[in-house]
C-alpha cells in the first residue's frame, strides 16, 4: 500500500504528513467515522456542527451505529449515515490483502474524511486512501486530559476550523408528535428521571430515585415520569415492586425519547447517553457523577448542572447523598 497523505492526531500532537490544507476550501463531500455508545456519539455531535458551520453546503456522512441515524439526519448536519454495524464496514480493521474491495468502492467520492476511531495497524487510512480520499484527519477517541468535547473539536485545526464554542452547543431536533408526547403534554408539566447507565457503578441507588421522585412530586407539584431502556429490564422490575404507582416509559425510540425529554420541565440522570441527549437539547440537566470524572466526561449545555459523589470504593454513587441531590435540584430549579 502506498504510504498515507492524510494526517494522523494522537492526544498531544499534530503530525501531518503530507495532506495539502488548500485543499480544505473545496470540500463538497465529508465522511466521518465515529464507534462508541450514545453518549461517545452525542460528544462528537459539536464537532459535526462545527463542520457543517464552515461548510454548509457540502454533504456530511457518518459511519457510526446505526441506531443513532434519525439523530444524526434529525440535527440537519448529516446527509446520510453508513451502518457501522454492516458486514461490510466490519472489513475497516481486515489486514490489506484480505480486505473486500468493494469496502473501499463504498467509500469513494469523498474529499475529505475524520476518522474517531482506533487505528493503530493504518488499516482504516490505508482503506481511505484506496478510496481515493486524500484528505485525511486521525484522531484516537481516547480522552487523556481535558474534557470529550474539546478533544474531538481539536481534530478540526487541520480543518482551518477554531473549534470552539462547545459549551453552548444545542442540537435542535424536530418534535414527533406522538401519542405519548400528546398525553404527557396534556396533564400537566412532568420532569424526567433516568435511573440507569451503561455501568451499574454509575448508578446511583434506585431507592433513593424513588424517594427523590416522591419528594418531587409532593413539594415541586410536578409529575415525576421514569424513563427506562431496553437493557434496564432489572431496574424496572425495581420499580414495580417499590412504587407500584410511579408512572414510567420503556424502550421508546430515541427519537421519541428526544420528544419527551424536549417537553420535560427538567431531567435528573446518571452519567449516562441519555443525560448527554437531555443537555445537548437544552432541556434543564442534573447529571449525577460518581466513579467518572466530570471534568472529561460531564454533558455541556445550557443548563447543565453536576451533582458529584467523592467515593471512589466498589459502589461509588452511595456516597450521594439523597439531601444533596434535591437541594442541588432545588437551587438550580428556582
């Protein structure tokens, strides 16, 4: 394979080898390349607009998880998402020689491509470069110091791009009106309450959701809504046999939970993709934080507020105590 023209970034450096900037004025076509979970994709997103700022006529695709595509297409920054979970795009980490050249032929037409993720073999920049996209930018996903956001926004300074501006980013989505949104809307204001995570470490204790859920509603007078996902069937079976009576929503679409999140009064959550979701739409956010650490990983909006536990054992987020978690939400609600 011929040596890569793009450029490769690693955490502390720039190191271009080849790639011509002029070349960056003329882009009409931008492939990004982004893994990772809901939230890994919500702290690229300003990065993506960033993009879509410079250039606003050119067509911006991503190949990232195919379940977040209507988020992507819904923001207006995004063409069209290639399925990284596709068969072919599996064939990015296949060595050279065994690689299927139709991956590549899927590729090509692109002036320029960001690739966020792990490349370490250039397997995925030699994939590129035999697509024909000369202009290149590699960054590794992994955040050594400084927070996700602006890591991600560094990549753009080869893009001639100043890369900030990531702490007021607002993804302005298109409501869905559905049924739901219509009922919820229709009884009067409600706050959203996200018990789960990706970790169990993350999260803090169900009782004391329930317990601040209660307090919610008798001291605030506004209905407090669970809202559960697919892989929290444990938590929601909690949650029928302590508050048989606490309303709550399963395995909604994510576009239908942007839907109810836009609508709702505020959101209480752990440090979890849907707590990133809630800020990015500037929906009042209280993100609760315990064995990660917010100076990296906290969502950004507009109002945004972290609530932190210090415990660092084996379940670090018993250490939040409920008392602070309701006057911290008290506070920033008034």
């Amino acid at each position: 394979m011929p040596q890569s023209s793009g450029t490769a970034l690693d955490n502390q450096k720039i190191t271009p080898d080849g790639a011509d900037r002029t070349d960056m004025e003329r882009i009409r076509n931008l492939l990004i390349l982004r893994g990772g979970a809901l939230g890994d994709f919500l702290l690229t997103l300003p990065a993506v607009a960033a993009l879509h700022r410079q250039w606003p006529s050119a067509a911006i695709d991503l190949v990232t998880d195919s379940r977040f595509a209507d988020l992507a297409i819904g923001s207006g920054w995004v063409r069209k998402v290639h399925s990284l979970d596709a068969a072919l795009m599996a064939q990015l980490y296949v060595p050279d020689r065994e690689r299927d050249p139709a991956l590549a032929e899927s590729l090509r037409g692109y002036d320029a491509a960001l690739c966020y993720l792990e490349d370490p073999d250039r397997t995925i920049a030699h994939t590129l470069d035999e697509a024909g996209i000369r202009q290149r930018v590699i960054l590794s996903p992994r955040v050594v110091h400084g927070h996700a956001i602006d890591h991600f926004l560094s990549a753009l300074r080869y893009f001639g791009i100043d890369g900030k501006g990531g702490d007021a980013f607002v993804l302005n989505l298109p409501s869905i009106r559905t049924e739901i949104a219509a009922r919820l809307t229709d009884q009067g204001p409600f706050a959203v309450i996200h018990p789960g995570s990706g970790s169990v470490r993350k999260n803090w204790p169900m009782a004391r959701f329930i317990r601040l859920a209660d307090r919610i509603q008798r001291e605030m007078a506004i209905r407090p809504l669970f809202l559960l996902g697919e892989a929290e069937a444990a938590l929601e079976m909690v949650l029928k046999q302590v508050a048989p009576t606490a309303l709550f929503l399963t395995k909604l679409a994510l576009m239908e939970v942007a839907t109810v999140l836009k609508l709702a009064r505020f959101y209480v959550g752990n440090d979890s993709g849907i707590t990133h979701l809630s800020a990015s739409l500037g929906s009042p956010t209280w993100a609760l934080f315990g064995p990660t650490d917010p100076v990296q990983w906290a969502p950004r909006g507009l109002r945004v507020h972290v609530v932190r536990s210090y415990e660092r054992g084996l379940h670090p987020m018993e250490d939040l105590a409920e008392d602070t978690v309701w006057q911290a939400l008290k506070v920033g609600d008034g």
